[in-house]
C-alpha cells in the first residue's frame, strides 16, 4: 500500500500533537541569541526516559566572553527552549548544567 505525500504530513502532524497532548510537551527548533553579548546558541535535544529531555545547548560568540556570561546565557537560553516545549511548565532537575566540553552546556528538564 503506498501513502501519498499528504497523507504522510498529515500523519505525522498527528503524531506530534498526539505526543505532545500525552507528555505536554512539544519540540521546536531554533537558534537565537539572548541579550546583546554577541553570544548565539544552537541546541540538540534528546528525548530521555521518564518524559526528561536532555538539552545541549552550543555556545558560539563573536567577541569575548567570560565563562561565567557564557553559563549565564545558556541558562536563559535553555529556559527559553524549555518554556517553549513545555506550555504547561516546566523544571530542571539540576540547578547548573552538567559538564560538558568546551562550549556545551547541557541541561535536563521535564514538562509539568
């Protein structure tokens, strides 16, 4: 049996609003900047067990930065994404990325 293209879009637009109606949460993609530091970010997402995502968050800036502005940054961004995914809410489960290398950060959350 062959699907039409339409057929498949609408498919798989129904997965996603039946995924996100059952976690409360969605997934977006995107890449920004948060203030005027000249610091931009681009994420992975990766779905865990127990309805948490674990979310990198790539920090690449146009000037110097201190790593205390990058972390700071990072974590707007990272609630910015998470406040995105989860309409309903959201919480981290650390208070501070975990380690990562050079300009990852990576934070896990799950939506209320």
């Amino acid at each position: 049996m062959s699907f039409g293209l339409a057929t498949m879009v609408y498919v798989k637009l129904a997965f996603i609003l039946l995924c996100s109606v059952i976690c409360g949460c969605s997934t977006s993609d995107s890449t920004g900047s948060i203030g005027s530091s000249g610091i931009r970010f681009d994420h992975r997402a990766e779905a865990l067990s127990g309805h948490k995502t674990a979310l990198t968050v790539i920090a690449t800036n146009d000037g110097p930065a201190s790593r205390a502005s990058v972390d700071r940054e990072a974590r707007a961004y990272a609630d910015r994404y998470a406040t995105r995914a989860c309409p309903k809410g959201h919480e981290f489960y650390t208070d501070a990325p975990m380690p990562s290398a050079g300009n990852e950060r990576t934070f896990v959350f799950g939506c209320s």
